[in-house]
C-alpha cells in the first residue's frame, strides 16, 4: 500500500470532473426544454421538481444498498459501483437533449422525464459510491482537506469545461441558443467522464479499515438506524444545508441570469466566463486549507467565508448595476467578492461529510458510508430540484417568456437582476446558518474523535487476531 501522496489527491480529483462532464451540462436544461424544444415554463418547472424528488429518494436506496453489499469485490465494492455508473454515463447525459422539434408536445415531455431519469440513475450509481470513498483513502483531517482540494478541482475543470466553452458552441450571434448541438456535446463529454473516471478506479487506495466491524458479532445494516442516525448527525445535517444552500442559490438563479446576459447585458456568450469567478476562491484557498485546518479547525473560517458571501449580494441588490461594461462589472465584482469569501468552504466541503461518518462512528458506534453520503446526496438532490423549478416558476410569474427567447423586455430583464441577487443572498444566508449554527465540531473536538478512533480501530485489530489465532 503506497504513501498518501499527491496521486491520491489527483486521481480522486479526476472522479468528480468525470461527474461534472455530466452534471454541468444540467445547467442548460431550462433553456433548451423552453426556449428551443417548446415546453411550457411552468409545466417545465413542474415536471423538473417532479423528476428530481425521485432523484433525491432513489439516492438513500443507492446507499443503503452499498452499505447492505458484503459480496467480495476484487478491490472495493464502492469502485465496482462507480465503474457501473460510468458505464451508463457514457451516453446518459446526451439523452437529456434529443433535438426533435417536430415531436408531439406530450412526447416532448415523455422525452424530458425519461431522458432525465434514465440519466440520473446512472449517475446516482456512479456519485454515492464515490462521494463515501474520502473516508476511506485517509483518516488523516489534512489529507482528508486535500482530497477534497483535489475533487473541488476536478468539480471546477468540469464546469470550466462546459461554463466556458459551451456557450460559445450553442448560442448564435442574435444570443438565441442553437440547442441541436447540445447532444453531440453530451456524448462528447460522456466520453471524457468515462476515461476519467476508469483512471480514479484504477488508482484509488483504500487505507482506512472498516471491515473489523463486519466481524461475526457487529451487527446487520439497519437502513432505518442508519437514517436515524444520519438525522441526529449535527456534523452530517450542517455539513448538508450549506450545500443545499449552494444548489438553491445556483440552480434557482440558473435561469434568470441566463436570460438577465441574453436580455440585459445582452452578451450570452460571456456568461460562461464570468461564472468562472466563482472558482477563484478555490484557487486562492487551494495551497492553504490544509494549513488553515490545522491551525484554526473548519468551523471558523467557514463561518466568516458565508458572511462575506451575504455582504457581496446584499451590495448587488443596493448598487445601480446598469446594463452596460460598468454595470457588467460591479456584477462581476459582487460575484468575486462571494466567490473569496467561500473559497475555503469550496476547498473543505467533501471532507465534512468524511468527518460526519467518523462522527457517526465515534458516537453512536455504527459506520454506514453509503447511506451517510446517500441521505447528503438526498438533499442536494431535492435542493437541485426545488432550486431550477422555483427558479423558472419565479422567473416566469415576473414576466419571463421563454418564446420571445433573448428579446424580453426591458422591465423582465433588470428585474431578473434583481432576483438572481435575492435568491443567491437566500443561498447565502442558508450556508451561514448550516456552518454557523448547526455544525458543532470544532478543532478540539475534531483532533479527539480522530484519536479515539484511531486507539479503537487498533484494539479492534488486535482483539480480531487474537480470535483467529486461538481459532488456529
């Protein structure tokens, strides 16, 4: 078994872009089921909530079948998992984006559910597995923030990929989307996603011994105990409403910053670049947050990286943003500024739910990865959900009409402005309250729980030779 090293960090990081040559392009899918394939917006809306409450439910399933798994797998059966997912993704995301036009309406829409749950089981299969992986390539917090440094990158290089090249590809020059590309660009990126992740199986080391509680007397998987505990979890539930705040400010922004480039700024094509600066955080924080770690826990600076983050979008709802380069620009800056503030929390977010499972262990004596991660996923699934479909259903009771594509009006277009501020400063306000008042673990409490876990794992060991021995 090699030394934690920089291949770890790399390979783990390749696992979440070859999500996110999938994920990413979920992005667009408002605009090209309202604006290109014809659908109502409000139908829409409601058939996209509909479509991801099944995501969300389907997730502890996936979990809890994981964890339920005891068969012997050549290397890990959380690999094996991911590797079946991958195969499905290879053209699962084009299939959210069949360009028929032509087609009846009702099966336009029988188009967009299948297209979208066929595509979401794969990826459910793929991304449980794979999120429950961090707490078992390390123990170490350090190593343990560097893996998650390493997927927030690889998460990062996969919207780069989309968030910047993309536009360029489907919009055409009066900004109306071309959305005949977008299948071939799915199955691009399919292609992409499979390769990385074939290289994350092929180079992830499981370090962390957990089979010592599959012995003869540890308990059978208890999928309600397991959610149970998940729901008494403070580590586990803070670590989930910030990123549920995350998704309900990005996702339900989606559309009315699509249509406020198309209509106000009236430069589509720039949206790409300028929702890139919501990575620069990342890289400010990328070489510290391990050291920031040590010195300081996790708690602290999350909590005044989201206070930043509510200020930069209180000032983008006070500050006359004019659709022109200096409007253009005093919305970038506010972007910016939340962008630092959650930089560190962007860096240290996959490695809370490592501590969350650890947490579970260390209290109630039950370590259950895939439902753990699975009932995290559930809720940012909802979130994905809840935050396009409320994002698209608001966008459109204030006058948005996806038939008159990049010509709103004037009116709809500054007060999509408006709403993007509004719901991201919601998202905000739900980030600081998830780390700020929910999640309870210090630096304290953290270097103790992995000591104990540690001195318990190492009597466990030696308790489990010592019955083989005398079974000898």
């Amino acid at each position: 078994m090699r030394k934690f090293g920089f291949k770890d960090v790399f390979a783990y990081g390749l696992g979440d872009f070859g999500c996110n040559m999938s994920f990413a392009l979920k992005g667009y899918l408002t605009i090209f089921w309202t604006q290109f394939m014809g659908i109502d917006s409000m139908l829409l809306a409601s058939l996209l909530l509909i479509c991801q409450v099944w995501d969300a439910i389907n997730d502890p399933i996936i979990g809890a079948i994981v964890d339920a798994d005891t068969r012997k797998y050549r290397r890990n059966k959380f690999l094996a998992y991911v590797w079946a997912g991958s195969i499905g993704l290879l053209v699962a995301g084009a299939l959210c984006y069949i360009p028929w036009t032509g087609a009846p309406y009702i099966i336009k829409c029988i188009l967009f559910v299948a297209g979208y749950c066929c595509w979401d089981a794969f990826y459910t299969v793929a991304n449980v597995p794979y999120g429950s992986l961090l707490s078992l390539i390390s123990s170490d917090p350090g190593e343990r923030a560097k893996l998650s440094t390493g997927r927030s990158v690889g998460s990062m290089v996969g919207a780069m990929s989309t968030s910047i090249i993309v536009p360029y590809l489907i919009y055409d020059a009066n900004n109306n989307l071309a959305g005949e590309r977008m299948i071939v660009i799915g199955l691009v990126m399919g292609v992409l996603g499979f390769l990385a992740f074939q290289y994350m199986i092929r180079n992830t080391v499981v370090r962390v011994d957990t089979s010592v509680r599959a012995g003869r007397d540890a308990p059978k998987f208890n999928p309600i105990k397991a959610t149970a505990h998940f729901m008494k979890n403070r580590i586990a539930l803070g670590a989930t409403l910030a990123p549920v705040g995350t998704f309900i400010g990005m996702y339900g922004a989606g559309t009315a910053s699509m249509v406020l480039f198309q209509a106000y700024f009236k430069n589509a094509q720039i949206s790409g670049i300028i929702s890139m600066l919501t990575y620069v955080g990342l890289f400010l924080f990328m070489p510290f947050a391990s050291k920031i770690v040590k010195c300081y826990g996790k708690r602290l600076p999350l909590v005044i990286g989201c206070t930043v983050s509510c200020l930069a979008y209180v000032l983008m709802l006070v500050l006359p943003i004019t659709p022109d380069a200096t409007g253009l620009a005093m919305y970038a800056g506010c972007q910016l500024m939340s962008a630092v503030g959650l930089g560190f929390g962007t860096c240290v977010s996959w490695s809370l739910m490592a501590d969350a499972m650890d947490y579970e262990e260390w209290k109630f004596g039950t370590r259950n990865e895939g439902t753990t991660y699975a009932m995290h996923s559930f809720f940012r699934k909802l979130a994905q959900g809840i935050g396009p479909s409320l994002g698209l259903a608001l966008a459109t009771a204030l006058g948005y009409d996806a038939a008159l594509k990049a010509n709103q009006t004037p009116e709809v277009a500054a007060t999509m402005l408006t709403l993007v501020a509004i719901i991201y400063l919601v998202g905000s306000l739900m980030q600081l309250i998830g780390y700020g008042f929910i999640y309870n673990l210090n630096k304290s409490d953290l270097v103790q729980m992995e000591e104990d876990l540690g001195k318990n794992r190492e009597e466990m060991k030696v308790g489990l030779a010592d019955v083989v021995g005398s079974d000898d």
